[in-house]
C-alpha cells in the first residue's frame, strides 16, 4: 500500500499565547549619586549626578534606539518607567522618560528598605512585585531604584549577586521564570 507525501505532514499544534510565556526585559537603573550636602533623607541629586543623568540617558537613548525594544508590531509603545518616591530616583530617570516621550510612575514597592520595615517584610515586598512583574507586566520595564533593591531584586531573579554602582544600568531578560543578565553598565561618569 503507497502512502501519499500529504498524509506524512502532521501540522504542529501551538499552544494558546496566554500560556507560552513572553520574552520580557527589566531594565534596572540605579539613582545617580546625590546630595550630600543636604542632610535631608530624601534629596535630590549633587552636581555630579547630574553629569551621570546626562550621559546616562545618552547611554540609554542609543540603547534604546531599536524600534522592536520599544514598541510593538502596530507601532504601539510598550515600555513601563516606574521610580522609588525617593527625589533622587525621580530626577535620574526624568530626563530619559522625557526623551523616550514616556510618563513614569511613582511605585512605592521599588523603594529602598524603611527604618521601620522588617527585612522579612522587605524581601517579600521586593518578591511580590517581581512576580506581579513577571506575570502581568510590560514587555519592557525600567526601573530606577537604589543600591539595596537592586542587588536583592538580581538576586530574585538570576541567582546572581552583582552590585551595582551610582548610574549603572542592568538588563535583564525573562522568559517566565527563566531570567538572566544580558547587559550591564557600571560607569557614567
């Protein structure tokens, strides 16, 4: 009995989208170094940091400058700035979300560790956001944050211990719960 060539093609089921997990970047930025000469807990940025914003978002604009990291196949915009309420956070990545013609968001829960905040607590706030991030967030992130959130949320995620400098930019990219670093830079200045 002859088989036809037809009969020995078998179509490859997909699954539906919501259940294969998306390729997903966060982008971690650590606030540029501050004022010191304020005594103030929530100051703004020193003369210094402000030269680091400057070549920072350079760094980030020619990093950014591919069309697919920033918006979809409809030409629809995709990326999520969110910053600790700290002042010098917000004054790092005000200007790149500027020139990215992107709002960011105040999120509390990227914030560095309370006096009052128990390190138990503190670790489970960094973990329920990540996995609120892994699960419902934007294809990409950015997140500017502090040198106690950053390492822990590495951590979390990669398995990883890096620290991270004043300024520096980490990348990186998950798929479900398979993340790794792609990218890391630790001088603007």
């Amino acid at each position: 009995m002859r088989r036809s060539k037809r009969a020995a093609v078998r179509s490859v089921p997909t699954l539906p989208n919501k259940i294969m997990p998306s390729n997903k970047t966060l982008i971690l930025v650590r606030h540029a170094h501050r004022d010191t000469d304020i005594p103030a807990r929530d100051n703004g940025l020193s003369v210094k940091g402000r030269e680091q914003v400057k070549k920072l978002t350079q760094f980030a604009l020619r990093r950014l400058a591919r069309k697919d990291f920033m918006h979809d196949e409809e030409d629809r915009p995709i990326a999520l700035i969110l910053t600790s309420p700290q002042k010098r956070c917000q004054e790092t990545i005000a200007p790149l979300a500027k020139e990215l013609g992107l709002k960011f968001s105040i999120d509390e829960r990227v914030g560095e560790h309370q006096p009052m905040e128990s390190n138990p607590a503190y670790l489970r706030r960094i973990k329920a956001f990540l996995d609120e991030w892994k699960k419902d967030g934007e294809r990409l992130t950015i997140i500017c944050s502090h040198g106690d959130w950053i390492p822990l949320a590495i951590q979390m995620l990669t398995g990883t211990q890096v620290e991270i400098r004043k300024s520096g930019w980490i990348e990186i990219k998950c798929r479900g719960d398979d993340c790794a670093i792609t990218w890391m830079v630790q001088r603007h200045d």
